[in-house]
C-alpha cells in the first residue's frame, strides 16, 4: 500500500484538476481527458450515528388479572377493559456509533471511476433501559415482564408452580410467566470498536451534461461490501457483519445555472459469509440473512456562490430518502442483551432444580432466583448450544447448556429521511462538507420468527414442534409468539457528519 506522500507526490506529477460540475451524488472522477490525465480524490470524514427507538412488547391483556399482573395493565391508556392483545412500553434503547471513513476516488478512463471506502469505528454501543414516562407510565421491576423483580419471580413460583396444568410433571412445564430475559440494571452492551467492513465499488457516467449540457447526468454504479471486520458476536467487540453486501445504483441530475436536482434507485442484495452469525440449521427455517434493500434519493443542491476561474464554490444540498427493508435476520437492538443474558449456559437441568428450591423455600438466594426467572429457556427447546433439542423434558438434554447468540427475526419496514448539507469549496483541491441527517423507521417488529414450514405429507398446515424438519430451529416462543412478540416504535437514526475532501 502506498503512504500518504507517495500519493500526494502521485497525484502533483499526473494531474490538474478541473472543478466538478455534477451534483455530489453523480458526480464521478474521470481520467484521460487531453488537459487532465488522471485524477484522484481522497476525502477523511468523521460521522456519528444515533439510534434510538421504544421497544413495546405484546402482551394478552386479562381484565381478571390480579397482583402484578394487573399493575402492568394499569400502564396502559385502557385499563385493559376487555380481553385484548395490547402493547405495553418495555425499554427505551439507544445505539450511538461514532466512525471515521476514508474514502478514495480514483478516475480510471473518462468518466469511469474506482472508489474504496476504509471504515474505522471508534465506537459502537447499544444501551436499554427501563422505558420513562411519568406516573404509571413509567416501567421499573415492578411491573417488567422483562426485567422483573426478585420478589415478583418467588411470588408468582409459589402462586402457579403448584397450580400447574400438568400436575403429574410439575418442573417439566412449570405454569408461571414472570421470566426475567435479561437484567436491565446498567444493561450496557460491550463498547465495540476496530477496522469495518470495507466497500470497493466502480462508477461510470455514460451520460454528462458538462460534456454536453442537453443531457443530464447519468451515473450507474455498483459497490460491493466486503466482510472485512471482526465479525460482530455477543462476546467479542467486533463490529463487522459478516455479510457480502451487492449493491446496483442509478442516479441522475441536471444543471439549471443556480440549482442542481437529483434523483437515484439503490438496490441492496445481502449475502452471509461463511463465518457470519447467520447460519442455517434446519429444513424448518424461514429466514436466514438480513433482508433485501431498496432506496430511492431526490433533492436538489442549490449554488448561491461559484467562481469556476479560481474553483470555488458553495453548495446547500437538501434531500429527501425513502427506503423499504424486508424482512430479515440481523442485529438489532436486543442483539448484545439476548446475547448475554444471564440465562446463556444454563441447562434445562439447573433451572428446574432453581424452580424446585425456590417453590419449597429450600434456596431463594439472588443467584437461584436468576436461573428459575431462566424459565422461558424450557419454552426455547431448539435454540441450545451443542445441537438441536426439541423436547425440555428428555433426559438427554438435562446437562445442555443453553445459548441464544442475540440474532432475532424481524418484519419489513419502510424508512423516510431527509438530509442538509453545506459544501464550501474555498478551491478546486479542497472542499469542506458537512452533513446533518435524520430518519424514521416505521414501527415493526423485531422478534417475529415464524413456527417453521408444515411439511406437505401431513396433509395439513400445522407446524410439528417435534419434528425437527418442521420446527424452526430460531422460533422462541416467548419472543416470537403471539401476545409476546417486541416492536420498536419511535425509531429515530440521527447523524452528523464532517469532511475534508482533497480533489486532485
């Protein structure tokens, strides 16, 4: 790789720049033109990105509840007047990413470019916590059905262990539903940082209006996201994917002497690597990878300023961005929680004896109250470390620990932005950008695996939970379930970015 003043030295011996006339966004940098034979743009930029959104959670409402139960449903607007599946504030969580990027523009021909993107995160964090609010709004332990308290789990043990439906096999499927996913106390997922996944893409503009201003600018181009990161998992600090990202574009403009609109069409098609987190374990599974990508940008940069003699100019560029995601496996903002909850490695076997000695008085210490609040684990059979195990009860699958790696399901969603930006180029070889951004994801939710696909010999559509070529191996039913799924609601990405671009 060459240092940095090898391709300062490069780019002063080959090359004059011209001032870019085309719109940032179609905008490509060309090389054997007869007054400037290779050109070459280098630009660093500090970004950061803020995520936040509310995670309500389903719950079937019961006017007869009692005790806490009944405190939870006070939360809502209604009271729960009647029998009801309803939504109920859980965590407020926040993701905030701060990242450097160095991207490089190389012209190859006319109007043909080649473009990297190095990507260096200096952080990456997701926080939840207890959703605020005031009065009964506000979620704390003691109305959480995610984070309950110690007392509420030894209460509702001795209230419906020994009220179970099935009396002759009272640990096997114990009746009890306050179950504690993951502590919300100081839930802070590892600060994650290190080199991303790097894109190299080419551009070409078979069409531009500064070689003749009676067509518009047209640039095709694809890029191509190579898994280059540590991939990200719930024990480690990477903060790759593990995705073969293939992206098509297409974008257009037109100079109108003080304006410049825009418009593009982006296709995103992800692909897993071989060493991501998505991975396919059974015939019954539904999804696998991230879902497809769509966009489409449109906007208009506005020149108050340009002095095309000495290449200068200033630029406001606001647009508008509309986007569809389908639905998907990925990283979410449960992702660092679920991956390490106090309940990954415990067995079947250790949460029943939890249970017992909790329901007998034997042992209500913090640790044994933490692995019987596990419960829900004997709901999740095909999720545990070791192999596929679809029935809790077996004897054979006592001493298997369980393992959840934070990955979740989640249904399609459409995405609004808008985005402003002010470019000061003081000269043709400099260009200051800054770039404010804000977008809203549409609520959708975020645990949503299917049950699985019935096989065509049964004659029927029902899933057999005990068939492991029916079963989806990632379907939770305390996560996935009707009446227990999560939703993110109030999605909100904002960014600001700063650059120095070096036009050469």
């Amino acid at each position: 790789m060459l240092r940095p003043t090898r391709w300062l030295l490069t780019c002063l011996l080959f090359l004059l720049a011209s001032p870019a006339y085309a719109a940032d966004l179609t905008d490509v940098v060309d090389a054997a033109d007869d007054d400037d034979p290779f050109d070459i743009h280098i630009e660093p930029s500090f970004k950061q990105t803020i995520r936040s959104a509310l995670i309500q959670r389903e719950y079937p409402c019961d006017p007869s509840a009692t005790g806490a139960q009944r405190d939870a449903f006070r939360r809502l607007d209604n009271d729960c007047p009647e029998p009801s599946v309803v939504f109920r504030k859980e965590m407020d969580a926040e993701r905030i990413t701060n990242e450097l990027n160095v991207d490089i523009q190389i012209g190859l021909y006319k109007d043909v470019e080649l473009h990297v993107r190095l990507p260096y995160v200096i952080s990456d964090q997701r926080t939840l916590r207890f959703a605020g609010g005031s009065g009964l709004d506000v979620a704390d332990s003691g109305n959480s059905f995610v984070d309950p308290s110690d007392s509420r789990v030894i209460e509702d043990i001795n209230a419906n262990v020994s009220d179970s439906p099935f009396p002759n096999d009272v640990l096997t499927r114990q009746y009890f539903q306050t179950y504690r996913l993951f502590s919300l106390e100081g839930q802070k997922g590892p600060q994650r940082a290190g080199f991303g996944d790097m894109t190299l893409g080419l551009a070409w503009n078979p069409f531009n209006d500064q070689r003749d201003d009676t067509k518009s600018t047209l640039k095709l181009a694809f890029d191509y996201t190579i898994p280059t990161g540590e991939v990200a998992r719930a024990d480690n600090q990477g903060v790759g994917r593990g995705m073969h990202e293939l992206k098509w574009s297409v974008a257009s403009s037109k100079r109108f002497k003080y304006l410049e609109p825009y418009f593009s069409v982006a296709y995103i098609l992800p692909l897993a690597a071989d060493d991501s987190v998505f991975l396919e374990k059974g015939p019954g599974q539904t999804l696998t990878s991230p879902g497809q990508r769509a966009e489409v940008t449109f906007g208009s940069e506005f020149i108050p300023f340009e002095n095309p003699e000495k290449g200068q100019k200033f630029v406001i560029d606001v647009g508008l961005k509309w986007g569809f995601t389908a639905e998907g496996r990925d990283y979410g903002y449960l992702f660092d929680a679920l991956g390490n909850s106090g309940c990954n490695g415990l067995t079947p076997g250790q949460i029943r004896d939890a249970i017992e000695a909790v329901r007998t008085g034997q042992n209500t210490d913090r640790e044994q109250v933490n692995r019987a609040a596990c419960r829900w684990v004997l709901d999740e059979p095909a999720n545990a470390d070791g192999g596929t195990v679809f029935d809790p009860s077996d004897e054979d699958v006592q001493d298997v620990p369980f393992a959840h790696d934070g990955i979740t399901d989640y249904e399609g969603y459409a995405t609004f932005g808008a985005t402003l930006g002010l470019n000061f180029q003081p000269s043709e070889y400099v260009q200051l950008r800054g770039r404010l951004g804000i977008e809203h994801e549409q609520e959708h939710f975020i645990t949503s695996a299917r049950t699985g696909i019935a096989s065509s010999e049964d004659g029927n559509d029902t899933v057999r939970f005990d068939d492991p070529n029916e079963r989806n191996p990632y379907y939770n039913p305390t996560l996935d379930g009707v009446g227990n799924r999560f939703r993110a609601e109030n999605s909100l990405i904002f960014s600001w970015q700063l650059a120095l671009a070096l036009q050469f």
